[in-house]
C-alpha cells in the first residue's frame, strides 16, 4: 500500500522536541504549524528564529489546518488538550512520563495503561498514535537521515488502527527515520522511561530484536 506523503502537521508544544520535530519537517517541505500553552505572541519571535517558515498559532488553529498533529507537550498537561477539536484528528502522542518534570501523578504512576492509552481515553474521538516518543531531540536533530542512507536510526511506532499507523510510518520516513511499528497502543509500554527502548537510537533490525525480547519477556508473564 502506498500512502500519499503528508502536507501538514501541527505541534502543539514549541519546546526542545517541537523546535526540532518542527525543523525536520521543515526540511522536508511539510507545512509547520506550531503552539505553546499560549498566545500565539508568545512564541512568534523564538519561532520566526528557530523554526523560519512555521506558523506560530494557537493549539486550537494549528489543529484546524493540519493533516497529523503532534502532542509535544509535557504529559502532566494532557488533560488540558481541546478534545473537541481533536475528534477525528491523527494525533502523535510523543509524551512520555517524566517525573523530573511531570512530578509523581499517582493516576500515570499507577496505571497498568500505558500512558498513550489514558492520552487515548481523554481524546476519546481522535486516532492516537505513540510515535517520536523514545528519541531524544538531539538525537532526533543530528541522526534525520534520506531513505537511502546507509546506517539510518528507526522510530518506533504503537497504534491500534493499521491505516493510521501506516500514515505515521509515512511521516516518520519523511522526517528522515525508519519506521517500524511495533503493534497496538497498549504495547507503547516498552517505549516508556525505565523500558530498554526509551532513549533508543538506533537502527531498525536492532530495535525489532528488542520489540520481540519485550514481547516474548510478556508472552512468559502471561503464561
Ligand atoms: N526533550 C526530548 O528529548 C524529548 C524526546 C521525546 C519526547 N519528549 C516528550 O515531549 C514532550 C515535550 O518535551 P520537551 O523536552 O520538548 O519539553 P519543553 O522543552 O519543556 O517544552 C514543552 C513545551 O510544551 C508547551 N506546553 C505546555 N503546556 C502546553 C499545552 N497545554 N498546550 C500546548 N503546549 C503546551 C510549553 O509551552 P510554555 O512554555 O508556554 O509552557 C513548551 O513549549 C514531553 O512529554 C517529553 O517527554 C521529549
């Protein structure tokens, strides 16, 4: 199955993953919308310097114009997303729970969810995809390589619709990284802080050996 390149996203978060995810996409002539927690005012003039072509907007017009948009926020924050505008949206959640910033929320500490299936359950109507979660953003600016390139570094994918998913792999190529997606939502899990994939940067045949250690490390609990 081909699938038609991407035109546009949306990053909601103008911080040092949206800065970047905003460059790379740049770079690749996708159409950049980008928005902090605020007013557009806020963060004009750092984006007229770091990322020169993007519209910086409010959360809710970059939503309106996207194809994809893209959760670059801190996670404590998630609740806060507009919802309404996001139904129906495919939204990459690239949060992760980091409790230096995020502090210690008992409802993600606890949870046997991953943290893309509570983001899933808050944004009941949009297609959640986890993406561009485990990569850190210096790694993600330095590593962005053509297709071709020998020794290019892969992102994991986790989403529980196929299409939506194969639209995600398409934009990640476009960014400059493999893609490789490694099943449903739930199993986001093995990309989360404290898992063996979480800073990752490597290439694809290295991280599916890893995805199936996870999954057969499961598969054994289960049993
Ligand atoms: N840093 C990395 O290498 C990396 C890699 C992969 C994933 N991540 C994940 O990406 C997220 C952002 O990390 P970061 O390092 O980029 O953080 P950061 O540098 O602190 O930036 C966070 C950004 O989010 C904005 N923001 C806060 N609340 C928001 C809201 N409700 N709506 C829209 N924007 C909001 C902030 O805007 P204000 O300044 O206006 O508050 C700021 O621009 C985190 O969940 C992190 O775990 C980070």
């Amino acid at each position: 199955v081909t699938v038609q390149a991407v035109q546009s996203i949306a990053i909601l978060g103008a911080g040092k993953l949206g800065v970047v995810v905003a460059q790379l996409a740049l770079e690749a002539g996708i159409a950049v919308s980008i928005a902090g927690s605020g007013a557009a005012e806020k963060i004009a003039l750092s984006s007229k310097i770091l990322t020169p072509g993007a519209i910086a907007t409010t959360s809710r017009e970059a939503i309106r114009q996207a194809d994809i948009v893209i959760l670059a926020l801190p996670l404590r924050n998630y609740r806060t997303l507009p919802a309404e505008e996001l139904a129906g949206k495919l939204v990459i959640d690239a949060m992760n729970y980091w409790w230096e910033v995020d502090g210690s929320d008992p409802a993600l500490t606890n949870s046997s969810l991953s943290s893309s299936e509570m983001v899933q359950a808050f944004l009941k109507d949009a297609h959640v995809v986890k993406a561009l979660s485990h990569m850190g953003y210096h790694h993600l600016r330095d590593e962005a390589m053509p297709e071709t390139a020998a020794g290019r570094k892969a992102i994991a994918i986790a989403g529980d619709d196929s299409a939506d998913t194969a639209r995600v792999a398409t934009l990640v190529s476009q960014l400059g990284f493999d893609p490789v997606i490694i099943g449903g939502l739930s199993l986001g899990k093995i990309l989360e802080p404290g898992h063996e994939l979480f800073g990752a940067t490597i290439d694809k045949e290295t991280l599916l050996a890893i995805v199936t250690k996870a999954k057969n490390a499961q598969k054994s609990i289960q049993n």
